[in-house]
C-alpha cells in the first residue's frame, strides 16, 4: 500500500494466513446547514403603502397593530418613505416608546419641518429644491445618536442634533406609525431590522386597494 512500510515476515512451516481486511466505515455526508447568523444576513425588503392610523381599526392611533417595531435610535437608515411633497400637505410619522405610548410626531413638507416639543422651523432650501420634478420622492427619516436627519438620494440635507429633555424622550423611540398619510405613499419595510404589527399589510388590511 502506497505511503506503508511493510516489514518482511520470516518462513516457517505454519500455515499461511490472509490477514483480516481493516474495516473501513464510510463518513455520511452532509449538506451545510446555514449558521444563524448566516440566517440573519437575509435581508427581505418590501414597499408597503403607509397605512394611516388616524382610523378607528387603530384605535386613532393607539393599536400598536397598526405599527412598525424599530430600534430606531440606533438605526443609520431610520424610515424611509416614498411620498408627494408639497408645501401644505404633511408627511407625518408618530413616534412611540417600547410601551406603546404616543412620545411625539415628526411632520414635514416644502414649508415646514417639526417634533413635537423640540423642533419647529423652515424647510432648508436645498432640502425643497432635492425633490423629484415630477412624481414621488424617496427620502428618510432618522433620530440616531439624537440626531434628527432628513436625507433624499442618501444626502443628508437637514440635520438638527436634539439635546436636554429632547434627547431624552426621542432615544425612547422603539415604534411608528403614518398619520394622515394616503394609499399612494408608501415606505420600505426591512424584515431584518422591523417588526410589523398585525395590521400592516400590503393593502394596509383590506383599507388600501391593489394596484
């Protein structure tokens, strides 16, 4: 056998005997089951429309049902929305704590930006003129670190850093939900990063109709 050494046996007048085959017992194979981590690296993406909750399915806002679990104070990509912006009509998102409980509104259009409490003031220029000449635009909304960020095209084109009790009771914010918002608009739900309540749906439970 190649890479053995075989020692020479002397004669004698015993009778010659096969040695036994070594038994050799095959190793199963099998198929690379995917870590758990491996598992969490999937990352589903989809476009939901943003479900109003000012309904009373919602409880006007108070079934977190009609919700979007997030960790949101630590999150770089924060609530990204797809929505018509103009200068009168509002793009609002309310804000809960781990609880459940209502902590404030962030609201935007061309004319104005607040939160509740902290924030109130004019829509930057450069902010108006990055909208989509025509149709929809695609824009987030952030809170990271305090941090309040409104970007379009992953350009960061408003930031106000919250400080005091305004830091304090936005760093609670694990939850949302669209106020006021129609079936037109709509915001990207990640599977990996959210958890979405019993009432958000693709046609928002049967309130929004498909295309």
């Amino acid at each position: 056998m190649e890479g053995y050494y075989i020692r020479g046996i002397p004669k004698n007048n015993k009778k010659e005997t096969t040695p036994p085959k070594e038994l050799t017992t095959q190793v199963p194979t099998t198929e690379a089951v995917p870590t758990t981590a491996a598992a969490d690296d999937v990352v589903v993406v989809k476009e939901y429309p943003t479900c109003n909750c000012w309904t009373r399915e919602c409880n006007y806002c108070r079934n977190m049902e009609c919700a979007v679990k997030q960790d949101l104070v630590n999150s770089e990509t924060g609530i990204q929305v797809t929505s018509q912006l103009k200068r009168r009509k509002l793009n609002s998102i309310v804000l809960y704590d781990d609880a459940g409980k209502e902590i404030g509104k962030f609201r935007w259009s061309l004319r104005g930006i607040w939160l509740t409490g902290c924030i109130q003031c004019l829509t930057p220029a450069q902010l108006r003129r990055a909208r989509a000449a025509n149709g929809p635009t695609a824009w987030s909304f952030s809170i990271k670190n305090g941090v309040v960020r409104i970007k379009i095209n992953e350009r960061c084109l408003y930031e106000q850093p919250l400080v005091g009790e305004c830091k304090d009771i936005y760093s609670k914010a694990t939850r949302f939900a669209f106020y006021d918002m129609t079936c037109e608009n709509s915001f990207t739900f990640r599977r990996n990063v959210m958890e979405a309540g019993e009432r958000i749906t693709p046609d928002c439970t049967e309130t929004c109709p498909q295309k």
